[in-house]
C-alpha cells in the first residue's frame, strides 16, 4: 500500500457511519471525574510571565510559514478538534510537527494562561512521550511544536503501512507495549496533578525509526478543552475507549483498558473496531477476551504477518496481562496493573519469564 505521513488522529473519522456504543465489558464503581484535568506535572513552576520558557524554542509566524510552505494542505499531516498539524522542514532539513491550535480551543484561555501551559508541557519529559520543542504566539495565533516521527502511527502501522508492517516482528511489538506502559505509568504516577491521557490509542503512538514508541496528543492539553462538549467529543475513540466514558466518567483506569486495547491491537493485528468484519467480530474486546483462556483459540486469533514467530510461553504470558482488564476495579488497581504489565513485558524483552498465573493472581475479584 501507499505510505503515508503520519497524523495525530484527535477525533474520529466518518461519524455517519458511527455504531452505537458497546455494551460494558466490565461494571464496577468508579470514581467520577472532570475530564478536564489539570496539565500542571510539577510543582515547580516558571513565572508565568517568562515569555520564553528555558527548554523550549520561540518560533514566530513568519518562520513557520516558511517551514511548512504557508501551512499548505500538502504538509497538514492530522487534524482534530484542537487543530491541524503540518510538517515543517527546517533550513538544516530537520522535519517538526506544528500543531496549529484552533481559535475555538484557546478562546477562553489568556496570553499568560497559555504561556503557564507551555511551561507545564515543557515539564512532561519521558522517553516513550513526544517532546515539546516550541511554541508561537503572535498575531492572535498559538501553535505548539513537537518532535516529528518518519514512521508514523502505531496504528498506520498496524493496518495500512505494509513497509513498517513488515518490520513489526514479536518483540518490536512487546517493546512498544512496554514503551507504551512506561509513558502512562509516567503520566498517572510522576506526574502531579496526574495527567489523564483521555484518548489513549494506536492513532495516537507514534514510531521513530527504530521503532520506539511515543505517545502523543493530550500529553497536558486537558486546559484547552474548556467546555463539557468539547470535552465529551474528546471520548469517542470507539473500540478504545473504556465503556463508562459514555455516562461521563473517565479515570486513570480508563486509559489503562486502552492501553489492554492497544496491546490486544498489537496481538491480532485487527483495529479497535472495525465494520468490515462479521457483527460478532467487530469489536476487538469482545471478540478476543473470550479466546484468553483457550490457547488454541489464543494461537488462532493472532496476525497472521507473524507467521508463527513467537513462543507459546510468550504468547502465554502476553494473555496473562490481558486477563486482568476485567479485574480493574479501582484507581489502585490501575496503577498495579500497569506496573505488572510492565514487569511482565520487561521480563519478556530480556527472555526471562514469570511464573504461571502470577499476574492473575495479584487480582482477587472480577468486575462483572
């Protein structure tokens, strides 16, 4: 297939065509948030009046023109609700990624509130997170740029880039997972305030050249959303997205099923949702979590691209982190399920295998 650029995936696309949402994979009280969550990750703070936070770089209107040839359709690389990002070239040929954020977005927000978020982004630093490496505002205009990434999404990857698919063996796929828990474990942990992702998906993990992972989008953006439609437009990742997002409520442990979608995505190499395929087998969850236990029916669920290239054992250990999706019950539980997912995935890097049933065993009770 044609190779494509990549673009941060901020909204769904053909909503006409939209199914409605899936019934709950697992029920449980959860605590109700704000899906606007502070981006503040630090306590520490630079003055809001610094025009030019240390780490990162100004821009100004006239050099991003340049850099992406007037914001021309040809360099827009994604678009969603906060705005549009363009590849930018630079005079030494390094390509950046500029968000341009929509009038809409920012309309609430003053000069000062918008250079304190700045701050606050410039504070998000982590391996496996798309670094912030400057801002402009001038003329009325924000913009924020970011790393630029050759090898596009995860999920271009995964189901329309035959070039990276190819590349996409069973340990590049358990490192990406592992990147991908690293990141929001840093996010739901380091981080204070903790920085909910709310659209955690393979749109939104993107892939450098020796096909790390970094997550993008939302990484402290939550102050731009300002009202609850917009907020609520934010969660419509359908197949994604935890079921209780539909009635408002959207928690750290909400990211942590979207981080099980991923790695299920990452297994079988089918999308979140996908109405393509037979009614049955369209949503991935309730497709593939059934299949868990069966290792027959696990073996057979998995992409085919493979080829068979894995072990039974690490496959076996792989359904051992997915099991406990419906085991999540509460904030905690979240954060132990990311750190013994990442444990796990960890220990399948370096071939060294946990015991059996391990990480079913620190979950005592199921949600449903």
């Amino acid at each position: 297939m044609h190779r494509k650029d990549h673009g941060i995936d901020m909204t769904n696309t053909d909503e006409e065509f939209l199914p409605p949402p899936p019934p709950p994979f697992f029920l449980g009280n959860k605590d109700e948030v704000n899906p606007v969550v502070s981006a503040r990750v630090t306590t520490h703070r630079l003055p809001v009046k610094n025009p030019n936070p240390s780490s990162v770089k100004v821009f100004t209107i006239a050099s991003l023109q340049q850099y992406t040839n007037s914001f021309s359709e040809e360099n827009c690389v994604g678009a969603g609700m906060l705005g549009s990002v363009y590849r930018a070239k630079l005079p030494d040929q390094k390509l950046l990624a500029v968000k341009k954020l929509d009038s809409t977005a920012c309309r609430q927000q003053s000069d000062e509130e918008f250079l304190e978020l700045v701050s606050n982004i410039s504070e998000v630093r982590h391996a496996n997170i798309v670094e912030l490496v400057g801002y402009c505002a001038e003329h009325g205009q924000r913009l924020l740029v970011y790393e630029y990434f050759r090898n596009g999404t995860l999920h271009d990857a995964l189901h329309t880039d035959d070039e990276i698919h190819q590349k996409l063996a069973w340990s590049v796929r358990i490192r990406v997972a592992l990147g991908a828990a690293r990141a929001l474990e840093y996010l739901h942990e380091a981080c204070q305030p903790p920085i909910v992702h709310h659209n955690f998906k393979c749109a939104n993990l993107l892939l450098d050249e020796k096909l790390e992972v970094h997550v993008s989008d939302y990484c402290g953006l939550a102050p731009l959303i300002t009202s609850p439609s917009l907020a609520g437009h934010l969660l419509t990742a359908y197949g994604s997205s935890a079921p209780e997002f539909d009635s408002g409520c959207y928690t750290h442990q909400s990211d942590v099923y979207s981080f099980g979608v991923v790695m299920l995505e990452l297994l079988t190499g089918r999308k979140a949702y996908d109405r393509s395929r037979p009614g049955g087998e369209q949503y991935l969850v309730r497709w593939a979590v059934p299949k868990l236990h069966d290792i027959d029916a696990l073996s057979r669920m998995v992409d085919p691209s493979l080829n068979g290239a894995y072990t039974m054992k690490s496959l076996s250990r792989l359904a051992d982190i997915l099991f406990p999706l419906a085991y999540i019950e509460s904030q905690n539980s979240g954060h132990l399920y990311l750190k013994l997912s990442k444990n796990v995935l960890l220990q399948m890097t370096w071939s060294k295998l946990p015991a059996s049933n391990e990480t079913r065993k620190q979950f005592e009770k199921p949600m449903y």
